[in-house]
C-alpha cells in the first residue's frame, strides 16, 4: 500500500484500540453484523432484529424535513440513538480534524451493506472513462478522437457493490493507466481494494509493474486478447504455463 493509506491504516487501528467490544458491538449491529439469525434472545427468525438495525440507521441518517414540531422530536430520536452507542469521549484524540471530517462524510453517504464491506476491509472495483458533451466556450473542452467529438472525460472507480468511490476529469489526452492507479490511491472510502477492472486503455506493461508495487492487481479485459503476445519470464518457468504456449514470445531482458 502507499505511505498516505499505510498511515490511514495505523490511525484507525488506534481508534479500534480505544473502544470496548461492547462499543464494537453496537456500531456491527447498527450496520446489519449483529448476531446470526436465531442467536437473539426471542429465537426467532431474525427478520424482526435486522429490520430494527436498519431503521436505527436510517434514521440518524434521515433528512430532517421542514421545521416543526415532528421535525424537533425525529431529531430528538436521532440524537438519543446516537447517544445510546456511548463512544468513549477521547476516541478521537490525537486524529487529524480533516480526517475525521473525511470519516464522518464517507459514513454520511454510504449504505449498511458498503459499510459491511468497509468492515471487511478488501474489495475489487472497476475503472473506466465516461465522455461526457459540452459546450466549446466551457475551458474544459478537449476534442476526443475515439468518442469523436468535444467534451469532457470523466474517469470513474466502481466498486462491486456499483458504488462509485472516485471520479476525476481527466484530460482527453491523458493515460488511462495514471487515472485507474491515481482512483486506487485517493478514492473515498475505507475500502482496501485488492484488484481493479479495466478495459484495454486502463492497461500496459508500466501499468502492470506500478499495481504490483502498490499492492493489488491490475485486472484488464484485453481487446482482442488472442492477438497478444506475452514474454517469457526464463529459467524453469518458462514452460510452466503450457496453455499460453501459443502467445508465448521471447524471454524477458531483466538487464534492462
């Protein structure tokens, strides 16, 4: 991983460290990781139980409304649901304001089931670019031969879930490749992401070496794959993958 997610890494392990199983407890069952289906105490289905996480949910997250007397009370409920999570008061001590802020914006506008992702940790996601129409007098109008007209590109970083969790405008003219790492590297999630998806323009040789360095795997869809050529690594592995003998070329020049 870079420095800028090892360090993220070692502040949510502090904050981990600070709160008590019960606190755990509490938050898991809020994002629908309470226990099994009848491990409850009323041995049930636990149907009822899920509905009751969701709802505590979506209620703190809930859109205030109007102001009114209803409005006052759903939010007197909000702030007694938050409060009954009983954090411990210095769980944030020594974090960074902004990357708390950060925290609270993710938690803000994701759902119960990326959150259950977020807790797990790894994820694979998809990258690709989108072009989008605009105006000639708009500064961020380029000309793009493959879409074949003006506008501007949007480079977009999916996760499974089909949750975008970055997106950058980048230049019509600009590697593919630099924007899926740069998605890896700064989107805006507590997801670790363990491989990416592209297509053939979000793929190369330097592209594959940087992922590697980085810590995940660069999965593309080759655009007329039965037509690549792939090098030989030498040594005792040069036929260890006898399916791939027919795009198989010379050895690799590792001096170079």
């Amino acid at each position: 991983d870079s420095g800028f997610r090892q360090v993220e890494h070692a502040q949510v392990a502090l904050v981990a460290s600070r709160m008590r199983p019960a606190h755990v407890a509490r938050l898991n069952q809020m994002v629908g990781l309470g226990p099994e289906p009848g491990e409850g105490d009323n041995g049930g289905d636990g149907i009822e139980d899920e509905e009751a996480q969701a709802d505590v949910l979506s209620t703190i997250k809930a859109s205030p409304g109007n102001v009114s007397l209803a409005s006052m009370l759903a939010e007197i409920t909000k702030l007694e649901a938050t409060r009954a999570i009983d954090l411990p008061s210095g769980l944030f001590t020594g974090i960074d304001t902004k990357v708390v802020t950060a925290w609270r914006a993710r938690a803000a506008i994701e759902s119960p089931s990326h959150l259950r992702v977020c807790g797990e940790g790894t994820t694979t996601v998809a990258s690709d670019s989108t072009h989008f129409s605009a105006y000639d007098r708009n500064v961020f109008t380029e000309w793009h031969s493959r879409y074949g007209g003006r506008g501007v590109l949007v480079y977009w970083s999916v996760e499974s879930g089909a949750m975008a969790i970055h997106s950058q405008l980048i230049s019509c003219t600009a590697s593919e490749v630099a924007a899926m790492i740069e998605g890896v590297m700064r989107h805006g999630s507590t997801v670790r992401v363990e491989g990416n998806y592209v297509d053939t323009h979000g793929q190369s040789e330097i592209g594959f070496g940087i992922t590697r360095l980085l810590g995940f795997d660069l999965l593309p869809r080759i655009k007329q794959i039965n037509h690549v050529k792939l090098y030989r690594p030498g040594g005792e592995d040069d036929h260890r993958w006898p399916g791939l003998e027919p795009a198989m070329t010379r050895r690799i020049r590792w001096e170079l």
